[in-house]
C-alpha cells in the first residue's frame, strides 16, 4: 500500500512527571475525549469522528465506535498490545483519513510509572 493511503499514526510523550491523566481531544472537531462527572470522574465524551480508546495497562479498549466494532468484528482483540496497534490499525482496510494518537505520560504515584494511552479518530466520519 501507498504511503500516502495508509493510515496515520503519531506518538505524542508528555513531560515526566504528569500530575493528571491528559485530556485527548479530537484533532478534527475539538471535542475532548473524556468529561468530568461532578465529583471528578472521568467518563468517555465520544465524538462522532473518535473510533476508539485502547488503555496500555491493563490493555483494553475501553470504546469502540459502532464503525470500529463492524471492521474488528473478525479480529481477536484480546491479548492486543500496545506496540501491535500500528499494524493491527493498518490491517483494518482504513486510509489516511484515520489517525492513531498514541499518548505516554508518567507519574510518581506508586514508583515512576508511564503509561500509554492509544485514540483512533476516523476522519471520514466527519462532515
Ligand atoms: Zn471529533
């Protein structure tokens, strides 16, 4: 495949150490990815363009869009990793209209820790 059609993957690293999880927000519509519920909960705020939210640790996707459901309905996702998420993203049919931000920050709250964080936007759902 054409490296133009294939889809996009960026890696963004946050300055050690990060005193809060950070607030991913759609590169396409500015919509963040996660609200604060009364009390500072975090829930999952999906725009129409966010496809997933895969956590590093323990690894799980925690939303999928109806869209991603459909193109990993014949996927094992268990067991998935981090580090495979740039080639399992590409197995999927999708072009350069989807991007994969993959987020690495770090804290001191048990002993230096990072964690990644992987978003899937599909820009295609966008209008
Ligand atoms: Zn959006």
């Amino acid at each position: 495949m054409n490296d133009l059609k294939k889809p996009q993957y960026a890696s963004v690293e946050y300055p050690f150490p990060l005193e809060e999880e950070p607030v991913v927000f759609c590169p396409v519509c500015g919509t963040p990815t996660f609200d604060f519920e009364d009390g500072g909960n975090m829930v999952i705020n999906p725009c129409q363009c966010l496809a997933f939210v895969f956590l590093g640790r323990p690894p799980e996707f925690i939303y999928q869009s109806k869209g991603f459901k459909l193109r990993t309905s014949e996927k094992d996702l268990k067991g998935l990793t981090a580090k495979e998420m740039k080639s399992f993203i590409e197995s999927l049919g999708y072009d350069n209209k989807f991007l994969t931000l993959e987020v690495t920050y770090g804290d001191y709250e048990d002993d230096p820790d990072w964690y990644t964080d992987i978003y899937g936007f599909d820009y295609g759902t966008y209008c």
